[in-house]
C-alpha cells in the first residue's frame, strides 16, 4: 500500500471509529503524524485528498476539521467528475438514472406531502407546448429534483442531481430536433404527477421508467 494511501486509510478509520466526529478539529500536524506514525509530508497529502472529496476542510490560519459528512456534501466530488463525461457515454447516465429515478418515483409516491404536491403543480403550470426547448429542459430537471426530493432520501436525492447534468445537454437536443418532444414529455410528467397525487407507487415507477426510457430510446436511435 502506497504510503499516501496508508495515511488515508489511518484518518479514514479515526472518523469511522468515531475518535474524530463532524465538525471536530484535527490535531496539529506534527502530532498527528507522530501519533499515526506516518511523515508529515505523507499526512500532508492525506489531507489534501481528504479535503478533495469533502471529508476534510482545511481552513487556512484556522486549522482542518471533519466536515459535516453529509450526503449532499460528499457527493459532489461525485457530481464534478460526472460533469466532464461526453456524449459517447451519456446513454450509461440514461441506463442509471432508469435504474435508479423509477425507485424514486415509487418512494415519493408513498411519501410525499400536501405542499410538495402544490410544488409539483406550480411547475407543470409554468409551461405549455409553445415552450422553447431550453425552457423545458429548465422546468424538467426542477420537476425531476422535485420528486426525488419528495422521496425523502437525500442520498438518493443527490445522486439524482449528480446523473442530471450530464443528460441535460441530450434532453435539449431531443426537444429541438424531435417532433412532439415537448408535448411528449409534459403529458408524462402530468401522468407521474397523477400517480404521485393518487400515491400509486407501482404506476409512478412505470411512468417514470417510460418517460426516461424513451430519451434514451431516442439517442440511442440518433448517436
């Protein structure tokens, strides 16, 4: 094992342990690297990884503490490497997010509540079919937030937004090119939004799967 990794590994179980708990501070360098039994500039690179993936805040003059190790915050080193994957792997992002948003769907059927619902209403009213492509690729990624917000698992929930942005690109393409693109996609989102309303969690996870499956049935006709 590298030593970087070696170093990696001894804070990841300090924090695992439950020795350093979020929002604890870190013991002063030399210390810790004497504790750890690990060279100060091997502890260094540690940290610098550690902070990388948001497990580590490094505050200059202050000192590095454990971050609040939440969900939202973890996933984002996920989210930033998403971001840089290009079209010819996008159809792999459509294949996880039918996977994964159906199951969603379902759980926020079961769980979703009144104000969430009105939420929900307010955006299916903002558009119609005179709508321009980028207007309903906006309105369809805060619908999609919504729901998966609603499903009341905010790990799930963040790594739905992270599946988002490498697909937004494609959707908007299909609304330009595709004939009836975008009357297609608001009469899904009102047959999910019925299925949430009426709390069917079998016929919100078929919806869903149908309306994200026929974007992906598209590009792969097109690619």
């Amino acid at each position: 094992m590298a030593v970087t990794d070696e170093a990696i590994l001894k804070i990841k179980e300090m924090i695992v342990s439950g020795e350093l708990r979020p929002g604890d501070r870190l013991p002063k360098e030399a210390e810790l690297a004497a504790r750890l039994g690990l060279a100060r500039n091997s502890l260094r690179e540690a940290v610098r990884a550690l902070a990388l993936m948001n497990i580590l805040d490094v505050r200059q003059g202050d000192g590095t503490y454990v971050t609040s190790l939440d969900s939202p915050r973890l996933l984002e080193a996920l989210n930033f490497v998403v971001e840089f994957h290009q079209d010819d792997t996008v159809l792999q992002f459509f294949e996880v997010r039918r996977i994964i948003e159906p199951a969603a769907a379902a759980m926020a059927a079961t769980r979703i509540e009144d104000d969430a619902l009105e939420r929900l209403r307010g955006i299916l009213g903002e558009i119609d079919g005179t709508a321009s492509a980028d207007k309903l690729v906006a309105n369809d990624l805060e619908f999609h937030r919504s729901i998966a917000q609603a499903s009341g698992n905010t790990v799930l929930s963040s790594i739905l937004e992270g599946l988002s942005a490498p697909t937004q690109r494609a959707r908007i393409w299909r609304g330009l090119t595709e004939h009836g693109a975008i009357e297609r996609t608001l009469n899904e989102h009102q047959a999910i939004y019925n299925a949430l309303a009426s709390h069917q969690p079998d016929v919100a996870r078929s919806w869903m799967t149908v309306h994200i499956a026929g974007v992906e049935q598209w590009l792969r006709q097109v690619l």
